[in-house]
C-alpha cells in the first residue's frame, strides 16, 4: 500500500474492510483495548470500565479508534446491544482482529477496517472528524484545528 496522503487538513489512509458501509463522526480514540463486558454500559454507549482513559465517554454515533478488543466472547453481545439501544458507535477503526472483534463490528452493523497502512492511532485525534469509506477501504481525517473545530 502506498503511503499516507495529506493535503491541508485533510489525512488519507487505506485499510481493509471488515463490515462495509459508509459513515462518518468525530473520532473517539484511545490507545486501551476496550472491554464490553463490564467495560461498557450498552444502554448509554458510554465506557464504564474503572482504569479505562475514556471512563464515563460515549461513544455514541462517533467513530471509535482503538487497538481492539478484550474480555470474554461477551463483547460482542454488550456491543450488539448498543446498536438495539441507538448508541453503537458510527464505526470501528482497529488494529487487532480477533473473533471477539470481528463478531461484535459484524452485529453492531458499523462500517468497520482494520489493516492500515499507517497506524489510525497515529494520525487521528479525538475530535477530528473521520469519514470511514469501508467498502472502498478509505479514510478521511479531517484535522480539527487549534480551536477544537473542524477546517
């Protein structure tokens, strides 16, 4: 794949399709896996995990950026719930595929990649907003600026 293409704000980045679709939200990252056992309320969408650097966020409508997933095959059920609930995140961006993983990012129906050509971690920031092209294998990261808005 061929690197990273940035032009004024705007970051783009290839990856692999796990569910396709379309969609977009301002970026939620962090650099902690995310348990949904336990680590989530599925009826708010919010991270409850005690030690999690996004306890009591939402991730709600966003676009979730994270290593993956941990915990028990339960995973994906509290992630299926939240799509019943209307609080599943917009999409999945993640680095580990695993079969917690890939059965919660299949019943949460949210477009969702993995295998990037330039680490989402790297390039993208809470806040910025991220339009997930799944069945094109695209990503466009739209830089918030200095003042916490989008270009």
């Amino acid at each position: 794949m061929s690197d990273a293409v940035v032009t004024d704000t705007t970051i783009v980045i290839r990856g692999r399709k796990v569910v396709g679709g379309v969609a977009e939200g301002e970026a939620l990252v962090t650099r902690d896996r995310i348990s949904g056992w336990g680590g989530i309320d599925p009826r708010t969408g919010t991270v409850v995990e005690t030690r999690h650097e996004l306890r009591g966020q939402s991730f709600a409508g966003k676009v979730l950026v994270f290593p993956g997933a941990k915990g028990s095959s339960g995973w994906s059920a509290m992630f299926h719930m939240t799509r019943l609930m209307n609080v599943a995140p917009a999409a999945f961006l993640f680095n580990e595929m695993t079969t917690k993983m890939a059965l919660g990012a299949v019943v949460t129906h949210a477009p969702s990649m993995t295998d990037f050509e330039r680490d989402p971690l790297e390039c993208i920031a809470t806040g910025d907003w991220v339009r997930v092209d799944a069945d094109r294998g695209v990503i466009e990261i739209s830089k918030k600026n200095l003042s916490g808005d989008r270009p």
